[in-house]
C-alpha cells in the first residue's frame, strides 16, 4: 500500500490520530502518524507537506515553459481497478496566456465517484478518455498570474488534479485562506465538497429534523464522519453508523460523537441496524446501497427520508445490480427517497463553509486524513480507497509549500 500516513485533528492540536486506513472519513484529534516518507508536521500537530517523492513537483521552468508530471488513463477497468489501467507521463505545459493561472498542486483529492467516470457510459459528467489525464479536486499554488486577483502565492481550489502542474482559467479556481492549525488540504475535504456533499444531503435533500433518528452507511468515510458530525450538531436525537473494521467502529464513537456503530462484516445489516436503532430511523444518508438500503427501506419510520448519495458497494460490479427487494414499504410508510449530485448546489458553499468552518475552529467537528505521498502513488491511493484502505478523507500530496 502506498499509504504514507493519517492526519487527524482538531484545530487546537489536541487529542490523538488514528494511523490508518479506512473507508473516506474524517477525524478529530490533532497529531499526525507516518509511514514511509511522510515527514514533518504543520501546526496543531496536522501532517503538512512532506519531501521526498513530493518534491518530484517541483520541476524547471525553462523557455516560459514547465515541465510537469500527469496520471492519463490507460485503460478501463472490468471490475476493480488495476495498476494497468493507468499510465505516468511527462508533458511540457505552455505559459498561461491572458486570464490564466500556472498551479503548482500540493494535494489532489481521489473520490469514489471517479470510478464511474472510468467506464464508457453516459452519467451525468462525461467519463474520463483513454490516453488522456484524469482529473479532480486539487489545491494548489499560484506559481505565474495573468490574471487581474490572483497572484504568485495565493492558494487556490480547482478541478485539474492528477497532475503536477496545471494551466488554469482564473474563473475556473478559487481561492482559499490559511486556517492556523488545519492543514491546507481541508479544502478537498472537511471544507471542501466533501463537506459540501454530507452538509446539502442532510439539510436540503433530507430535511434533517431537530430530534430525528439519523443512520449513516460508510460512516468513517469522507462524507460519512461529517454527516454523522453534521446531524448531531444540528439536533439529531441518535446518530448511528456503519462500517468496515473494530478500528472504524471505534473512531466512530469515541472521535466522531456517533451513539452507536456496527461493523457491517459481523451479520446481517437489518439486524444490526435494529439492534442499534430498535425503535426505528427518521433520516438515511446513504453512501453504499444494496443491503444497507434495504435495511434502511426497513427500519425507516413513517415519512421517513433517504439522501441517495453513493452506492460504493456496486462501483465494481461488471453486471447490473438488482435494487433492494422490500422497496414497496416506500408507498405504505410515504417515504422519500432523493438522490442528488453535489454540483447542483454550489450555490451553498459559503453557508457550508461559514457554519462547518466555525465548527473546526471551535473543535466541534473533528477530520481525519489518509495522506499519500507523491504523483506516481495516486493510483495505489484510488484503488486503496475504493476499498476502503482509508480512514477519513484520502488525499494524495504532491508538494510542499
């Protein structure tokens, strides 16, 4: 595995990292654990940039031009990704012209949904093509402006990761400021669309009610360890979640403030889900499908509410994937089931950020990071997540800054 480490924290720099690997989630605590080349921490105890194959990044700009490192696609996968499907190549990228930006990236998100766009099949965002580079969330430094507001320095979020270096439309990146004691990479993750995701799916696709009964599927995931956080935050009267291993059942409830968890290889979800929740579920978010969808279709109360977020258990799947077999009970208890695309909500980053990133200040919402050093890792670190080698926001770090 080419993990290099966990960053967990609080932004006080008080508390403990969990070290590993698991399915997305974020943290609480504030010290950082490496493995194989991870080195040095920020402030507040958070893993900050490292050296090493990160620095590979830092290339020489010769002639206006810079040459820099991208991951293309190779090939699509049948099933699982392998390394295979993905090829490293170097490129010569020109200077930014009129309205553009030259990014150094430091971090590089990698997301379950980047899955789908490896197949060649209509979705809602066109799927990635052979021979090209991938692309995602990243956050980097502006390197060369020209572009009126952006200057050599600034720290901006856009969508051309999965490379070293990127030429950017300035309307195409925003840019971000320092939080002291969280790492920079928050931005992909607990302040990023991460956030963005659990935050719109409790709030305005399910309607989160002061005193519901809230379940969350891939709950030590990315966007499961902040929904859990979100919904209790906003008055849930019992949050419980699910996920893959003691260890994620164990940052659940004692990092994440979850009431109650279960580790879904040790029996039957519906089972589970009512031994945890034996009075039932107001609200699901759902970040898995199949038998967790089902389970919750079951445990659901009346008028009860689902925000369909993923369904990472199907991701590989070669073949269809039948829906669950009890979704009849959704006419005799009116429930709603909504799935939703985060993009469609952009309008409510600045609420996201104003409330999630007053939550971080104050120690209140807690984020873990699984970091991986270096470009030529980022497959390694896409294939680890879809199986859930992580535990809270996986990010891939590219340079220092």
């Amino acid at each position: 595995m080419p993990e290099n480490g966990s960053s967990t924290g609080r932004p006080a720099g008080t508390g403990q990292g969990t070290g590993g690997q698991d399915a997305g989630g974020q943290s609480t605590s504030g010290q950082s654990t490496s493995g194989q080349g991870a080195s040095g921490q920020g402030a507040g105890g958070h893993g900050e940039a490292s050296t090493g194959s990160a620095s590979a990044g830092r290339r020489e700009r010769a002639a206006g031009r810079t040459v820099s490192r991208e991951v293309r696609l190779a090939s699509r996968p049948s099933g699982p990704p392998v390394p295979e499907n993905f090829e490293l190549a170097e490129i010569d990228l020109p200077a930014p012209e009129d309205g553009e930006v030259l990014v150094r990236n430091l971090f590089m998100s990698v997301d379950p949904y980047m899955r789908g766009r490896m197949n060649d099949s209509r979705s809602y965002v066109p799927p990635f093509r052979i021979g090209e580079p991938l692309d995602g969330g990243a956050l980097g430094e502006v390197v060369v402006s020209r572009a009126p507001g952006l200057s050599p320095g600034d720290v901006v979020v856009h969508g051309q990761g999965w490379r070293e270096y990127a030429v950017i439309d300035a309307g195409q990146a925003r840019t971000v400021e320092e939080i002291p004691g969280v790492p920079l990479s928050v931005y992909l993750g607990a302040l990023g669309m991460t956030a963005l995701t659990a935050y719109v799916g409790l709030l305005d696709i399910a309607g989160l009610k002061e005193g519901d009964v809230v379940f969350v599927s891939g709950a030590a995931g990315a966007v499961g360890s902040l929904a859990g956080q979100i919904a209790r935050l906003k008055g849930a009267s019992r949050v419980v979640g699910s996920a893959g291993s003691p260890e994620k059942i164990a940052h659940l409830l004692g990092d994440l403030g979850y009431d109650a968890a279960f580790d879904y290889h040790d029996g039957a979800v519906d089972e589970q889900l009512a031994r945890v929740a034996p009075d039932g579920i107001d609200l699901y978010f759902d970040n898995v499908g199949g038998d967790h969808l089902r389970a919750a279709i079951g445990a659901l109360r009346t008028h009860g509410r689902v925000a369909m977020c993923g369904a990472i258990s199907a991701y590989n799947a070669t073949g269809p994937v039948p829906g669950p077999d009890n979704l009849g009970l959704a006419v005799g208890k009116r429930l709603t089931l909504r799935g939703f695309i985060v993009s469609d909500h952009l309008d409510r980053t600045p609420d996201m950020i104003a409330e999630v990133g007053a939550w971080i200040r104050e120690g209140k919402v807690a984020f873990t990071e699984t970091v991986v050093d270096g470009l030529e890792n980022a497959p390694q670190a896409f294939i680890d997540m879809l199986g859930g080698a992580n535990t809270g926001k996986m990010v891939v770090r590219l340079g220092n800054r």
